[in-house]
C-alpha cells in the first residue's frame, strides 16, 4: 500500500501506544473513538499495536475516517484522519 497523500507527520495529533493496554488485557477501541471526536478534519490519530487492528479500522472508516497502516518492525503504525 502506497502512503497516501494526506499522511504528513506534523498533522499527527494523539499517539497512542496501545501495546502495554493489549497486553493487559485492554482493547483501546472506546478510547481511540473517544479522542478522535475531537480532531479536526486533517488532523490524524496514529495507534501503534503489535497486529493489524482490522475491526478498529472498520469501525473507524465507518465513522467518517481514512487509514493507513504500515508494518515497522514487529510494530504496526495505523493511522487515522478525518475527513
């Protein structure tokens, strides 16, 4: 997957590592979709998870949301930006 056009690191406004949430037992979905209400459109919500979080992406592109998610590592970065 080719980076889009609109993923520009300075429009990046909440990271979130969820590893350590993952690990314990958390699944952040409630949180990301809670925080993201507040971007504006542009502005990107970056997630670092140790898999692809597929149903997170679906729930977000529902919500009105573009993504990219791309592999560093034994990490994934996906990112999300509102519309």
């Amino acid at each position: 997957m080719e980076t889009p056009v609109w993923l520009n690191k300075a429009n990046i406004k909440i990271t979130l590592d969820a590893r350590p949430l993952l690990a314990s037992g958390i699944h952040p979905l409630e949180q990301v979709i809670k925080e993201s209400a507040s971007l504006a459109a542009g502005e990107i919500y970056e997630i670092i998870t140790p898999f692809p979080p597929m149903p997170m992406i679906e729930k977000m592109v529902a919500a009105g949301f573009d993504y990219f998610s791309e592999q560093q590592g034994i990490e994934f970065h996906t990112c999300f930006v509102k519309k």
